[in-house]
C-alpha cells in the first residue's frame, strides 16, 4: 500500500508539473502575455563612477554565479514548454550576457529596456517607452515567446514590485502594452 502511494504522489506531482509548464507555455504563445526578467545577479548596486554602455569592463557585471543563473533558466523555460523566442535586452552588458545565456538563438537590444537608475526622473518616459515596445511587439510576434531582459528598476516602475536578480514576471497586457494582471515567477535554482 505504501509503494502505490509513493507511485501516485510522483505521478500527480508530475501532472501538476506540466499543467503548469503547459500554462506558461501556453500564455507566452499568446499576444496578451508577455516576461519580464530581470538579469541574472551582477553583485553591487548600480555601476561604477564613469562606467560607458561601450565598454562592459566599466560596468556592473554577471559573475560566475550570474552567469550559472542564466544558463539554467533558459533551461527551465524550455522544460517549461518555451521553445522559442524572441528575446530583447537592455543595452546593459548584464543584460546582454543574461539574454545571451539565455540560449534562445539570438537576442536583440531594445533600448526601451535601458536603465534608468542614474536619473529616476525620466521612470514615467521609460514606463512609456516599455509599454509602447510590448504594444508594437505583442501584434507581430505569432506564437513565439516575448521575453525582455531589462532592469529592476523598469520592472519596478512597470509592475510596481521589487524582483531579484534572475527572477521573472509573466505579465498579462492589454494591446496599447500597459499592465493588467502578473504573476511573479522566482528564479528556478539549479539543482546542481
């Protein structure tokens, strides 16, 4: 009796593991979802004095950790049913090792996914550019995941929440980009 309780608690775990999956999945083919992520860990806040977008030496970077983080999200998203996407990120180096990590092919920069941690007065431009981005994308994208790799501070501003590093929003919008509903999605940790 025990064994066939084992069998059955492996067998119905397993079945909410891919109802799940195939809702995240499912949502991200439509054109009312999009992710948010935020990059992987880069230790510190912020870059450092006289950093350049030019030179990722000059700024804030993922460490071996980070980098680590990445690589094992892009592979959860995929055992989550994501198979393909388009992926954009911030022109920050962070971001971009993130995106890239990420292994769905190619990514591309947006800069409507850029910082603006150094100047928190232009948060409300930013919110804008970011909703009209989604808005533009979100009509041609077809069944593809839409996933942007960008800032804590532009989730922020979107969503309205602090997330950690690596941590993701599956946000539902409407078709001008702005915010209806999220679920918050914390970083898978590697098991390894």
């Amino acid at each position: 009796m025990k064994f066939f309780k084992i069998v059955f608690s492996f067998l119905f775990f397993g079945f909410c593991f891919l109802v799940q999956a195939s809702d995240l999945s499912e949502k991200l083919q439509s054109s009312e979802y999009v992710l948010l992520m935020r990059h992987a860990l880069a230790p510190g806040v912020g870059d450092p004095t006289n950093y350049t977008l030019e030179d990722c030496k000059t700024q804030r970077n993922l460490n071996t950790e980070g980098r680590n983080q990445a690589l094992y999200i892009g592979e959860w998203l995929k055992k989550q049913g994501v198979k393909t996407a388009d992926v954009y990120s911030s022109v920050w180096c962070r971001c971009k090792d993130t995106a890239q990590l990420l292994n769905f092919n190619s990514y591309k920069v947006e800069t409507a996914l850029a910082s603006f941690f150094d100047n928190s007065a232009k948060s409300k431009e930013s919110n804008v550019k970011l909703q009209k981005f989604i808005a533009e994308k979100i009509k041609s994208k077809g069944p593809q995941a839409l996933i942007l790799v960008t800032h804590h501070v532009n989730i922020l501003e979107f969503m309205g929440e602090n997330i950690a590093s690596g941590d993701m929003v599956l946000a539902k919008v409407t078709p001008k980009g702005a915010l209806i509903s999220h679920q918050w999605i914390p970083r898978p940790d590697n098991p390894k």
